[in-house]
C-alpha cells in the first residue's frame, strides 16, 4: 500500500485521527475538525481502497463486516503511519471508518487515548480480541441513529451491549433521531467529550502504589447469571437484579466497620446515597477517592438500587468487569477516576463476601494498607 493521503488541521496538542465511511473522502471528515474544540491536531487519512471505498471491506462480508485479513493488512498499514506521530491519539470513525476505528484500539488498546465510534459498528468476527474488559480504562464515545438503515440493527445492538456492559471501557452512549448521518447535539457533545479527556491526561499523574490482588480473596471467583441492565445515563444506576434490602444494610454495616470509615450523603452521588469516607487516613493517592476532597472512596445507592460505586486500580477494575461483577462508570478517565466502576448490588450471602471483599480492596487502596499476601 502507498503512503497515506492525509488532511490535517490545527498543529498543537493530541492528535485526534478522522476515519470516513464508504463513498466518502478525507477531503469530507476532516470538515468535522471545524465543529470540534482548538488545541487538537486533526488528520483524516484516505482508506487505502480504491475509489473512496473507505474503510468498511464491504465487497464480501456485508456492511460492518471486515474480512479479518483486509483488516489486519488495513491495520498494519496505518499503524506504519501512526507510528510516526507524537503524543496521544484519540480515534472518531463514522460509518466504516467506525468499524476501522473499533478495530485499532480493539487490537492495541494501550496505544490509543479514546475513541469515538459513530453511526458504526465494532468489527465483530474480524480476527481482533473482544473478550470482557478488553478496553477497560480507555473512555469511548458511541452514537447510533435511530432510524439509521444502513448498519444492520444486530451489528449495532451487540457494539451497544459490548461497550456499555462488557469491554471495560468507560462509555458515553446516545442513540439520537436520525438516520446514518452525525447528529448536531451528538457533534456538540463529542465536542465537549474530546477536551474533558485531553484535560485529564494532561493532569494525570502516576497512580502510585496500589493493591495487586483482592482482599481476604485468593481470586475473584466468576459471578453466575447474566449481567444486570445498567443505565447508560448519569446517574449510572442498576435497573434490574437489585440486592434484597436485608444484604444492602448488612454490607453497610461491613464497610463501615473497617478501619477510619464513616458515613454521610455522598459527596458526588443522588439524594440518599451514603458515601463511605475517610477523615484521617488519606494516605493512598487521589486516584483511589470518588472524591479526592471528601475523602469518599466508594458509596452505596439508596435502597430501590442496592449498588455501589467504587474506586480501584484499573487492572482490578478490568478484572471486577471481566468476572462479571462490575461495569466501567461512563465518565472514568475523563473527569473521574479511570477505576471508577459501578459493583452490582449482592444477591445472596455468597455475593455478600465477594462485593464486601471489593469494597474493602479498595479501602486498603485509599487508605495505603498493603494487603497479605495469599498462600
């Protein structure tokens, strides 16, 4: 494949990378720079397909359906040109160019800042990993169309399921009412999305020490069952599945039987939420507090809900996540923790043990506790 043909606009700051659709050009994407915030570098790059076919693989798949050999060969060209760029790199794909986008952090995801995957779908059966928690810690914006006829409603209905409950990634999601085409309020907010994160990264610090495995847990054991539906709007809140309100007080009493914990209305949730916060013993590092100036490193919703939110260490979030007993909050990594998750509420005695030993997991985290090793 030749050297990329590429549009470009702005020369400061994270670069943001435009990816068209079939039948489009980079001449087209890169007017979407115009609308979007100062203080990026935009490119668009032409997809290496003749005629403006864009990155989709349509001929023998179908629409969103990348053969996986014209995607990994697609993949690797662009990365030849990637590789060449400085600083933090945040993806938006519309149509295909979503699929191309979806793809690339799929496939690498410690190389990429965010990713906005709009009107599109996740190239599925494309020879990329999709397993849980593959994208856990890198936020996503995702936008589909209501009325969209062009990607097929299952390709976008299991790209809404994986990025909002099992990838891990921390996702903004909004269905608008349109067809294949880029919503104004979608636009805006992307716009609003895309400095929130580049600000957090650019105040970001190391995380520090931080606990590697569970407390009182030889591992995290798998939880059974499908996953509860879990809002996709702030505030984040679990729909269905809900703990009996019995296990919610007895896990209140837990939590805030360890070391220094008190309790009040959290700092950062709904009316009733009762945050869990430490006054004197704030020895762990911001990135272990909902809150950092409250003190508050987790909170349990009121009763109608029964689950919690709390901080963690982005491997042992991606680990609650890829067990089946977390979902990533939408706004972690962009104005909130990258750890940040919501823990389903307990069912049973069982699931009592495992959440109580999360959120104490994350106790030890805020407070700089060193967790005993398991023999």
């Amino acid at each position: 494949m030749n050297e990329p043909v590429v549009e470009t606009r702005g020369a400061e700051g994270p670069l943001v990378v435009l990816l068209h659709g079939r039948g489009s050009r980079e001449t087209e994407i890169i007017g979407i720079a115009d609308a979007l915030p100062g203080g990026f570098r935009y490119a668009a790059v032409r997809a290496p397909i003749a005629e403006g076919g864009g990155f989709a693989w349509f001929a023998n798949r179908g629409i969103g359906r990348p053969a996986p050999e014209s995607l990994r060969t697609t993949m690797d060209w662009f990365r030849g040109w990637l590789d060449r760029q400085r600083g933090p790199v945040l993806l938006i794909g519309f149509s295909g160019g979503a699929a191309f986008a979806g793809g690339l952090v799929l496939d690498d995801p410690d190389r990429f800042a965010g990713a906005a995957i709009l009107y599109g779908t996740l190239p599925f059966d494309a020879g990329v990993p999709t397993d849980p928690a593959r994208l856990a810690g890198l936020p996503v914006f995702l936008a589909h169309g209501e009325y969209d006829q062009v990607i097929p409603r299952d390709l976008q209905d299991r790209t809404w399921r994986y990025l909002t409950a099992e990838s891990g990634a921390p996702t903004i999601a909004r269905r608008d009412p349109v067809g294949h085409a880029i919503a104004p309020d979608a636009l805006a907010f992307l716009g609003g999305w895309l400095p929130e994160r580049a600000g957090f990264l650019e105040r970001r610090r190391a995380p520090g020490p931080q606990p590697a495995r569970w407390d009182g847990l030889g591992e995290l054991p798998l939880r059974t069952g499908k996953r509860p539906d879990v809002s996709v709007t702030i505030p984040q809140q679990q729909l269905t599945g809900n703990a009996p309100a019995e296990l919610q007080e007895k896990l209140f009493a837990r939590i805030t039987a360890l070391p220094g914990v008190r309790s009040t209305q959290s700092a950062i949730s709904v009316p009733g939420a009762r945050g869990f916060t430490l006054a004197d013993e704030q020895a762990g590092p911001a990135d272990a507090y909902l809150v950092p100036r409250a003190g508050e490193f987790a909170h349990l919703h009121p009763r109608t809900d029964g689950s919690l939110h709390v901080a963690l260490p982005v491997p042992l979030a991606a680990e609650a996540i890829e067990r089946g007993w977390a979902v990533a909050h939408p706004l972690a990594g962009i104005r909130l923790t990258p750890g940040m998750v919501l823990v389903y509420g307990p069912r049973d005695e069982t699931e009592l043990d495992v959440v109580t030993a999360i959120v104490s997991t994350s106790h030890a985290w805020a407070t700089g506790r060193e967790l005993p090793s398991v023999s």
